[in-house]
C-alpha cells in the first residue's frame, strides 16, 4: 500500500498550454513545503492567498493559494491549493519544486484513497467521484453525482442496521434456546423480516444492472435487407459520415461500428452487410456475420421499406428476431403518405418511421429511450451502482440471503443460517468499504485520474 505518511503532490488539471493550472498537495508538511517557497509565509488556518513564489531567490510565478487544514479538507489532511500560471514548463517546475522540498508524487486517486482512509467518504461515494469524471451520458452523471455526496447510502446503512437485527434474534434463540418464544425470534417472524431485505436487495440489484447496461453502452445491431438505408441511418445516429452509403445494393459487406449516447442511455451500434441471397463470396461471409451480430446483439434496429416489409427476406429476418428486443424501423418513411402511416402502426408493434437522408430519426431515439429507461432510473431517489465490482459484492449478499430464507423455510439449525447472514453482512460491510483488502481499495483508486 502506498506510504499515507508522507506529504504528496500531483497536478488536478491536465499540464498543458492553458490559463490556469491547479496543483494540489496533501499531507502533515503541506503547510511547511509551501512556506519553503514564500518569502511572505502562510499560516496553518483555511484561507485564500495570492503570493509570489520563490525558488531560493529567484522568482517562478505569482500564484493562489488556498489551504485547509485537517481534518476539514477533501483528504481529511492539511491541504494547499495552488494555482498558477498554466504553461506546461511552469507547471511543471512548480511540481518539482515542491517535490524538492520534501513532497512525493501522488500515485493515480491517491488524494481519494486517503479522503477514503480518513473517513471522509466511504466507497460508494469514492465510486462516485469516479463514475462522475467518466460519466458518458446524463444517467451516469446523475448517478455519479448522488453517490459522490452519498445522497442515497443511507439505504446500505439500513439494511445493515436491518441484517444486524436479525442476526442478534437469531443468535438469542441460540444462546438461550428455552426462550423461543420471545418477540420477534420466531419462525415466521425472522422468514418475513429477511424477505423485506431480501426484496430491498433485489431492487437494488434489478436497477443497477439497469443502469450499468445503460451507461456501458447496449449491444445494438442494425440489420435488413441491402438498401433499404441502414449504413445511412448509423450515420445519421452518429452525426458523422462513418459507413460508406450508395445505391449500390451490397455496399457494406462487413460490420461497422460507433457508439452514441443518448440523455440516459449508451449504445454501441453495429452496422450489418444487408441480408440477401448472394453468390458473392465476400457479401456471404458478411451476411453470416449480420446473422450472428442479431444472436449477440441486446437491442436489434430491424430496418425495412414499405414496399418490401413482408417479402421472404424479411420475413426470414422476422424469424431470427422471435426471442429479442427489437424495434422495426420504416425508413425512407418521407415517402410514405400518413394513411400508408397509420396502416403500419395498426399492422406492427414497435414500428418507428425514420428519413435517415433527412437526418429525421428523432422518432428512432425516443423509442429506444422509451424501452430502457424505467422510472426506477430516472426517479434519482434510491440508491444505484454503476459499478462491476459493487454490483458483484451486492450479488453476493443476495446470494446469502436466499440461501439463508431456503434454509429457515426447509427447517435447517437456525445457527447454520447465522453463518450466512453474517457472510453477507461483511459483503454490504465491503460494500461501503467499512472493511477492506489493502490491495483491493489500492486498485480501485488505480483506476482514477491523478490529483484526484
Ligand atoms: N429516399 C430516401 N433514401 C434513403 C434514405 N436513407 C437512405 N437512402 C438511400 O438509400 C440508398 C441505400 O442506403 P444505404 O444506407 O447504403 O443502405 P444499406 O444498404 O441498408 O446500408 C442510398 O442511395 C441512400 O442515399 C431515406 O431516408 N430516404
Ligand atoms: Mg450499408
């Protein structure tokens, strides 16, 4: 694990050519580093200062700084802001400086692993700064920013404080077995008050899968016959000219990817060879592809024409389709009049017309929203993690509980029920971050940007 007692530096901004760059350094000596480099010393209280700063006699810069002192900072530690002049050599000399003079630089999130070591967050939050920076879409940003402040962590604690409870009932009845009949320790008492964690553990579970597919970005396969405007539709999606469109039927023969994201949702989006029957042997190969891109794919954008919607191919495409989340897109749909329109909306489920020439796929978009989001998601008033390792932890939890409900139903000893109550008491405990593997919490900080 790194050495927390020393004092650490690190840039917060990139080191670039710009304004204003902040340097951040942490630790017992902060205050005596930086007073090394001013004529004109700081005191060890909360304050902002402008002060020019020395290298022995020579002066490097007029900066702001801004010092907190422990425990009242982000790391729990004595902290100085500095910020300075934005050059790429000045930003540097000044880190360089200050690591002369006794500090050490910072390993990646080492100021949120010590913040983390000092109580001053727990891991959700620590995550949540995490998941902010990396936000791709509105959904993860939210999320990001309700757990940083912990605003929903309250929830974990009552489950804990909940689990605790049944575990002291159950140890009771263990300990004094003659007073099975005190409150709340019997049979049917315990089976419900583990089935409410249970059910509140599962929610749990159910929304964040939600959301972490929802931010990592859903498998989405684009598929159809050839021409009817699929490589123009990724296109319109993506903004950009990325698959080669022409009226050449057979164009894209192989697949073709981009991702977008939507206000609460990502997709990573797979264009397909168009499906037909080819003699082609590189179109072929193509097809078989697209054929496996609707096996892998969570979310198929079946693309059809009008005229076309129910000959063979399509209908064969149909088939494939059976067992999957798919919406039906009518595109070149500005030909369409509004009773041919209609005719389609009475005829099909999930039918969209778009005009990807047109750019006019808002239609496509909002459906696409419409199937993932749930109100659970977009309430933002309970608890959501975004994360494989928290999620992983919270499985575990379910996985004791219910094992544990099994057990109390089937008539097992109720203290071989107690050993997995107390298992997942320690995942909700590592959950939060209130136990830990040095090595564990090492890595998770190591996926963090430095200076934060
Ligand atoms: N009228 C019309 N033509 C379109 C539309 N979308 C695509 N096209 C045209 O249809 C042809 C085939 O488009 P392309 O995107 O290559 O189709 P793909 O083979 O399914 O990928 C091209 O000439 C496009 O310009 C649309 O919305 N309306
Ligand atoms: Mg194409």
């Amino acid at each position: 694990m790194n050495n927390i007692n020393q004092t650490i530096v690190a840039p917060t901004t990139n080191i670039s050519t710009q304004a204003i760059s902040l340097i951040r350094i942490s630790g017992d000596d902060s205050f005596n580093i930086i007073n090394k480099l001013l004529n004109l010393k700081i005191t060890e209280t909360k304050n902002v200062w402008v002060r020019k700063l020395f290298d022995k006699n020579e002066l490097v810069d007029e900066v702001v700084l801004t010092s907190f002192v422990a425990p009242a900072s982000f790391t729990g530690e004595n902290v100085v802001e500095i910020a300075c002049h934005g050059g790429i050599l000045n930003t540097q000399r000044i880190i360089n400086l200050i690591i002369k003079n006794g500090a050490r630089m910072a390993n990646k999130g080492e100021f949120s692993q010590r913040a983390f070591l000092n109580n001053k967050i727990d891991l959700i939050q620590a995550e949540g700064i995490n998941d902010l920076i990396f936000a791709k879409n509105e959904l993860a940003l939210k999320i990001g920013v309700n757990n940083m402040s912990g605003t929903h962590n309250q929830s974990i604690i009552n489950l804990k404080a909940n689990l605790l409870d049944i575990i002291s009932r159950i140890q009771v009845s263990i300990d004094y077995p003659d007073y099975e009949d005190v409150e709340g320790n019997s049979i049917p008492e315990l089976t419900s008050a583990l089935s409410d964690i249970n059910v509140e553990v599962n929610k749990l579970l159910k929304r964040s899968k939600m959301a972490i597919k929802n931010t990592n970005g859903i498998k989405t396969a684009i598929v159809g016959k050839t021409n009817v405007g699929k490589s123009s539709l990724l296109n319109a999606l993506l903004n950009e000219d990325k698959a080669i469109v022409t009226d050449i039927h057979g164009t894209t023969r192989d697949i073709v990817t981009g991702e977008i994201n939507l206000e609460h949702i990502s997709l990573n989006l797979i264009d397909t060879a168009g499906i037909r029957n080819t003699s082609d042997v590189v179109e072929s190969l193509g097809i078989e592809k697209s054929f496996k891109m609707i096996e892998e794919a969570e979310l198929v954008l079946f693309v059809v024409n009008n005229e076309s919607i129910e000959d063979n191919e399509n209908k064969n495409i149909f088939n494939k389709l059976t067992d999957k989340k798919f919406i039906l897109v009518v595109n070149k749909s500005e030909l369409l009049s509004d009773d041919e329109k209609q005719q389609l909306l009475n005829q099909f489920n999930n039918v969209v017309f778009t005009s990807a020439i047109n750019q006019d796929i808002n239609a496509l978009i909002n459906k696409i929203e419409k199937i993932h989001i749930s109100e659970e998601l977009t309430k933002n008033d309970s608890l959501i993690l975004i994360n494989i390792e928290q999620i992983s932890f919270v499985e575990q939890v379910k996985e004791r509980l219910e094992r544990s409900l099994n057990a109390i139903i089937a008539g097992m000893p109720i203290d071989i029920v107690n050993v997995d109550l107390h298992e997942a008491w320690n995942y909700l405990n590592e959950l939060i971050g209130e136990q830990y593997d040095e090595e564990i919490i090492d890595n998770i900080f190591k996926k963090y940007c430095l200076g934060k």
